[in-house]
C-alpha cells in the first residue's frame, strides 16, 4: 500500500524538487505546540513547503544558552521565509512597559522564542510576513511600540473565522495596495493588541476606521509585512498575502544558492580606519559597516580592507603605519577560529571560499605609504597586499589627483616606475581617486589590466571621481575592471537609494559590457545608501540582479568574477 501511495515520487517526480520552505511559529500551551491547519494550506497553495518552528525550552535562567542560539540559527538556516502566526499577547516587559490590564493573555515561552528569532532573521534578511500577533511581534522585535489593549469590539470579531467583520484602507503605492489593487478591502480580525507606532523601520499602510493600524511594511527595502487581520482563514482573499511571501522565499532562496557556488568580493571598505576607536570586527559591532558577522549576513565571500593614508595630515609614517594596520588585520583573524583569514592570492581567496573561510584581501589607499621608495612594494606585497589606489583626494608623488593643483601632469617620473614595479610585483593598479590625465598615463603604460576600486559614471553624477564613459570604454577595451561604489556624493543629489546605484551600474554594463563591472562599496569610508546601509545587505543585490532577469553568470562576474581574473592576470604575470 504505501509504495503505492508513493508512486508519483517514484515515477517522474523530480528528486531535485526545489519548492522555497516557509517556516511558521507555533502556539505553545500545556504540553502541546500547535498551528491552525490553514497556515500550513495556504502556504502550500501559494507553492511553498510549509515547516513548524516551535518554541525552544530555554534553561532556568531564561537567558539565551549557547544551545539556544545554535538551535535558533538552525532554523534560520533552514528555512527561506518565517511567517509569525497569531496568537497570545506580548508581555509589555518586553518594550519597558508595566503591564497596567488585565485583559492579557500571556505566553512567555512564545515570546522568548520569536522575539529573538525576528531579530536574527531581520539581520538575515529573510523575508517575514506577520499575521496578527505576528505583526505585534515585528514592531516589539525591531523597534515600533504595542498597545497593550484598545478595547474595541470591532477588532476582536465574534462571527466565524472565515467572514469579514470590517474594512481597512490600504495606502496607495503600497505592497499591499499592488497586491490587492485595490484602496479598501474587506478583513477579519481577533485582536486587542495593537501596534500603534511602527519605528522608524516600518511605515504604517492599512488602516481601520477608527484609525487603528491594521498592516505595516518595511521602510528600508526589506521584504517583510505584517496584517492585523487572520488572512490565513479567508481562502482566495487571503492567498494574495501568501503569495508574496512564498514568491520573496523563492527569489532569497535562489539568491542563497547563488552566494554558496559563485565568490562575492567586495573590492573596497575603510573599516581599518575605525580600528583606533577598538572596534571589534568579531562581533556584530554597530560603529562599522563592515564586521564577520555582517559579512555572514550579507553572504559575502572577500572584501578588500584597505589601509587608508590621508593626503593632509599625512601620518608622520606612512609605511609604518600601514604596517600597524595589516598587524591589525592579522590579529583579527588570528582570533577568529578560523572563521576569517587574510588573502592575497587568488588562489587563497578559492581556498579560504572552498572551505568556509572568509577573506580579508589587503589594499593601499594612497600611495604615499610607499615613502618615495619603490623596494617597498615588494615588501607590501609581501604582505598580502593586492592594489595600490595610488593617490586620495590631493596630488602625491606619484600622480595628480582628482582634485588636482596639477603637480605633474599626470603620472610623475616616479610614478611610472611604481606602475612598473607593481607590474613585476603582480599588483594591481588601482586609478580610483586619481586625475584623467594620471588615468590615460597609467592605462597605456601598465602591462596588465588596471581597476578602478569604487568609482562611479560621469554621465549620471558629474564629480571628478567618476569616470567619463571614453575612460570607460578604454579601460574595458584593455582589460581592466570598474567597480561601482555606494558612496552617496559619487551617485548624484538629494535623496539616494538603491535605485541609483543601479542606474550607474546600468549604465556600466551598456558603456563598458558584463565582463568589466563589479561592486566596491566604500563601506566605512561613507559609502552606503538606503537599501545597501551596511555588508549584511548586499545580498540585496543579488535579488535585484534577479528581478531583473541577470542570468547566473553574469551575477557571478559581477560580483567577484570579473575581479578575480584581472587579479590572475596580474599575478600571473609576475
């Protein structure tokens, strides 16, 4: 009888079934966890695999124990959208507030459990839909405020489940007004519990009439949305909200997939430059873009950590204090349990990737830690040290820079002896920060392909720093590589998101073609935007290289590809 019942797995179902998985909290009381069985329905009819995330039994503390966390992150691990059910209130401990009715009912063990979960899961960008007490559980989690009770009849229906009790209007331009095309529809609602101030993290966009906040979505480009109505239990009326989460599991899920067969390498962030104020990058520190743990967030492979050398002041010691900071780096990762280690070949870049190791690659930015002195390139070099950007924001001794006073016309004397020896060296040119002139002397010197580090199109944003598309076009017909930047003043003016670095990176695939692009964020140097804030986000990318159709590839040359074969060419030439 049951090889019967399996018969459509074993004649023609794909073993390779790939469906998003949807993980749902659960009820907990007595000895039982439990879920209304439509949850799970709707999940499966929007085209999902609906799993249960009950309630973790925490030690008699009550304090998250190691166990905890491992068996929170396992799920997180395993799942590629949570949708919060509904359910008891929230205690108002939780948001530092005495619990002042007697109209609550409480459920601690629900409350340990997905309250931190959300964080964790926020932080991972998963996507989250939140169902009543659900949506209770994003505001308390991230920031926005639950009224304790609001003692309106109307929000805590006595009809059947599955009937309308009122109507809410959707702001217009909204997730939920595009989901539904509509500006009023019908709900259902069981609570009396009640958000009545998002945070600066969601944006109220469905109300009641009474005024009463009835959903809410993410200001910052996140997918997650919470209702106060039970969608769950209203057949096709409710199937649009599992729809979306399914569809945005689906598209995190492949974004997922991508990260662990193609290297992501971010090819430029300042965070060395925090290192004074002991910052620790082991840690999810909130002074730094940059740290291992958003690394994990964000799935990224490799960044180049440069060592930032000001033009004025100029550190009394240049090459000494670059030194300082590469010790800096290598202490890190000797502290790190192997979780993080220096590279400075392409070939431990693959293998630190191969073995789930991620990569710090060390760069120069300003070649005045050189101290006039060509034999220090090798010992940089030596170091780990892949690419010199070889000026900053004022001319050197190598070159003029963007912002000139026009020194020398370009590449000084020494400085074509320094592109020369980073030739030899297997070192990469790095033209970001340095003037045209400079740019056109380095391009048709240099034996292998230069880069530009973080730099961004003239033709959108006209500063300096940008590069005109027939620099463009020359550095792309030579080989080279230019990695778009999230540095806001590079982008353009007024408000900058998102949607303006993919208007410079747009214009770089058309100008320059797939093979020549990638991304260098800036990150702690005041490169970020909304959207791309910090390195947890720049999966980000990833899903909007997919909505927008970029085959497998081409993603993967973006994002580190097309890096490491100027990084072969260079070092190979050595």
């Amino acid at each position: 009888m049951l090889d019967k019942f399996l018969e459509p797995v074993y004649n023609g179902c794909r073993e390779t079934a790939d469906k998003p998985v949807i993980g749902i909290t659960t009820n907990a009381g007595g000895e039982d966890f439990s879920l209304r069985q439509r949850y799970c329905e709707q999940v499966e009819r929007a085209g999902g695999v609906p799993v249960l995330l009950p309630p973790m039994t925490f030690t008699e503390d009550k304090r998250l124990s190691e166990q905890d966390a491992e068996i929170l992150l396992s799920q997180l691990a395993v799942v590629d959208g949570i949708i919060f059910s509904g359910g008891a209130d929230h205690n108002p401990l939780w948001i530092g507030e005495e619990p002042w009715t007697d109209t609550l009912s409480l459920n601690e063990i629900r409350d340990r459990h997905e309250l931190p979960l959300c964080r964790l899961a926020y932080n991972r960008h998963i996507p989250m839909l939140g169902i009543c007490r659900g949506m209770q559980t994003l505001a308390v989690a991230l920031g926005g405020h639950v009224l304790q009770d609001i003692a309106l009849p109307e929000h805590n229906q006595t009809t059947p489940k599955t009937e309308t009790s009122h109507s809410v209007t959707l702001e217009k331009g909204s997730l939920l007004h595009k989901l539904y095309n509509a500006e009023r529809i019908d709900v259902n609602s069981f609570h009396h519990q009640a958000v009545d101030r998002c945070g600066e993290k969601f944006r109220p966009t469905a109300t009641a009439g009474d005024g009463t906040i009835e959903a809410m979505e993410s200001t910052e480009h996140r997918q997650i949305l919470g209702v106060q109505w039970h969608p769950e239990q209203l057949a096709d009326d409710g199937l649009p909200l599992f729809q979306w989460i399914v569809g945005e599991a689906a598209l995190f899920r492949k974004a997922k997939s991508l990260h662990r067969s193609m290297v992501t390498i971010d090819s430029h962030c300042d965070t060395p430059m925090f290192f004074p104020q002991n910052v620790d990058f082991l840690t999810r520190d909130s002074r730094i873009l940059y740290d291992l743990h958003k690394m994990d967030e964000g799935m990224i492979d490799a960044v180049q950590m440069v060592c930032y050398l000001p033009q004025n002041p100029m550190p009394e010691h240049p090459k000494a204090f670059a030194d300082s900071i590469f010790d800096k780096i290598e202490a890190i990762c000797s502290k790190s349990d192997g979780r993080i280690a220096v590279a400075g070949t392409l070939e431990e870049i693959l293998r630190n990737k191969h073995r789930g190791v991620h990569s710090i690659i060390p760069g120069i930015e300003n070649g005045i830690a050189l101290e006039h002195d060509l034999g220090n390139i090798s010992h940089f070099r030596q170091r780990g040290v892949t690419y010199i950007t070889l000026c900053h924001n004022g001319d050197n001794d190598i070159c003029d820079s963007a912002r000139t006073t026009e020194t020398h016309g370009g590449l000084s004397p020494f400085g074509r002896e320094v592109v020369r020896e980073m030739n030899r060296q297997g070192m990469l040119v790095d033209l970001s920060h340095a003037h045209e002139r400079s740019f056109w002397d380095a391009l048709e010197l240099s034996s292998s392909p230069i880069v530009c580090s973080h730099s961004n199109c003239r033709a959108l944003c006209d500063h300096p720093r940008n590069l005109h598309d027939s620099q463009m076009r020359a550095l792309a017909e030579r080989g080279g590589v230019m990695q778009l930047t999230l540095y806001h003043g590079f982008l353009g003016e007024g408000d900058i998101s998102i949607d303006d670095f993919f208007r410079h990176l747009a214009h770089a695939i058309d100008i320059m073609g797939i093979d020549h692009v990638g991304i260098g964020t800036d990150f702690d140097g005041d490169g970020g935007v909304p959207g791309l804030s910090d390195a947890s986000e720049l999966v980000h990318i990833t899903e909007r290289l997919l909505r927008l159709g970029f085959s497998d590839s081409d993603i993967a040359k973006i994002w580190g590809g097309n890096w490491l074969r100027v990084m072969r060419q260079a070092q190979q030439q050595k």
